[in-house]
C-alpha cells in the first residue's frame, strides 16, 4: 500500500525543523542535540535542526533555558500553572472546559510553531496534555504490549510500576507519534530492553507500596539510558530522512515496510 514520509527533505530541500518541548531536566532534548552535532561533525550537516526550545514551566526545575543558552538556540516558556490558577482550574482536568483551556494554551506554542516553520515537535518530558499536531513523543513502556481487549496495557505516568506489577521481565522504551488520547499514537520504534532486577521478591514488594515506587523510579532512570536516549532521536533522524511513513490508515511504515509492532533496531 502507497505510504507518505512524515517529512520529505526532497520536497522541502532543507533539514527537518524540531520545536523541542520540555518540562524538566530534559535529557531527552540534550541527545537530540548531541545527534545533531554528530551528524554535522560527521557528515557536514544534519538531516534535522532543533530551532528552539519551549517549556510549560518558569521555575528552576526547567533546565530549559540552560541548555538553549549553552547551545545557542532560542528559548520560550509560558507558566501552564499560572495560566490554570488565573482562570480557576486544575492542571489535570481533561473535561471539555479543561481541553478547552489546554488549546488556548497551545496557541501561544502553535503562533511559534507558525512563525518558527517547526515540522515537527519533539516532546522531552513534557508535562502537558498538547492538542497540537505532529508530535513525537517517547514513552518508558513497550507500547506494542497489549491487554486481552487489545489496548495498550502499559500507558500513562505509572506505566514502568505497572509493569514490574504485572511481572514484565523486561522494560523497553516507545517512541509514538502522538493524537489526542494517552500514549494512543501510532506506534513508531521500541528500544532494546533493560532487566527488571528486583531487590527481593515481588509479593514482598508489594507489601511495601514506598519501597515498591522507589524500585520503579530506580528502574526508569536505568531506562533512560538504554532505551529513550537512543530511540529518541533515533526517531527523529529517522522522519528526518523520509525513512518512517505512514498509509491512508495511519499505519506506520521504515523503509517501505510495515511495522505494525514499532521498529527496531
């Protein structure tokens, strides 16, 4: 079945533009960048440019402006509690009035999006429901797991304790390419996968909720490493190129070939 790139460098005759989004330490943005530089140190240029940062957080718990000062880049944030406080709502509300907002908060990012040319949004920790289209997001679960009614069993904040519960093995991260549900996209790379190493056994655990959560967080930093810091911009150099494409079904496709399980590598 015919496929369309996500982004055609022949057509545009340019690097694929990223708007990077962050909301706090964003690592995720720093190997974006470090590929970046490779890819010019080692090839002359880079198929895709990070041309600004934006985050939803003014306080120092964003390291947003720091890395755009150290590379160079420019920086925008918009307070997302603030702008709730002023007109009375809750961060986490996804009623109608609460989407409602969540759009209004967008256009400010999307007026930049406009302005900037960005093709793409690359999402590091972003902290914010986004209505915005064509964002890249990466998750620290393998999304390609699914339950018995054929949903995708491991989404949301709690996705990595979720697993180690349901006695997963192994952790992988996801890359998707975002809609408007949790963690519902197409699915586009898995990462390779990292051990699930419990420090006694889980039904002891479980016993323990504090010591259970601080063994899920050990684990999603472990995660990071092997999974979001490689498939992150791995899938972004990969849109970049015109390798990943997607049919009149949304169905993801490298290279010409279905992947209905997310590529790997």
């Amino acid at each position: 079945m015919e496929s369309t790139p996500i982004f055609n460098a022949e057509e545009t005759g340019r690097p694929m533009r990223v708007a990077a989004f962050m909301s706090g330490s964003g690592t995720n943005i720093i190997k974006l960048l470090e590929r970046e530089k490779k890819q010019k140190e080692e090839n002359g240029s880079s198929p895709f440019q990070v041309i600004f940062i934006f985050s939803d957080r003014s306080d120092g718990a964003c390291q947003g402006e720091k890395i755009a000062c150290e590379n160079g880049i420019p920086y925008f944030s918009y307070d997302i509690r603030t702008f709730h406080r002023l007109r009375g709502l809750k961060r986490t509300a996804l009623t109608s009035e609460g989407i409602a907002a969540r759009r209004e908060f967008d256009s400010v990012a999307a007026r930049l999006i406009d302005v900037f040319e960005a093709d793409v949004i690359a999402l590091s920790g972003y902290m914010s429901y986004i209505t915005l289209d064509r964002c890249i997001n990466v998750h620290p679960a393998d999304l390609s797991i699914l339950t018995p009614d054929g949903k995708r069993r491991y989404v949301g904040d709690h996705a990595v304790i979720d697993a180690i519960i349901a006695g997963e093995t192994v952790l992988r991260s996801s890359t998707l390419w975002t809609d408007q549900g949790v963690d519902t996209g197409p699915l586009l790379m898995i990462s390779d996968p990292l051990k699930v190493e419990l420090p006694e056994p889980l039904d002891s655990l479980l016993k323990n909720r504090n010591r259970l959560i601080k063994v899920a967080d050990e684990h999603q930093e472990r995660l990071k490493e092997v999974g979001d810091w490689k498939v992150f911009p791995s899938t972004v150099e990969m849109i970049a190129r015109g390798r990943f494409t997607f049919d009149e079904h949304n169905r993801v496709y490298v290279d010409g070939n279905p992947v209905p399980q997310g590529h790997r590598e």
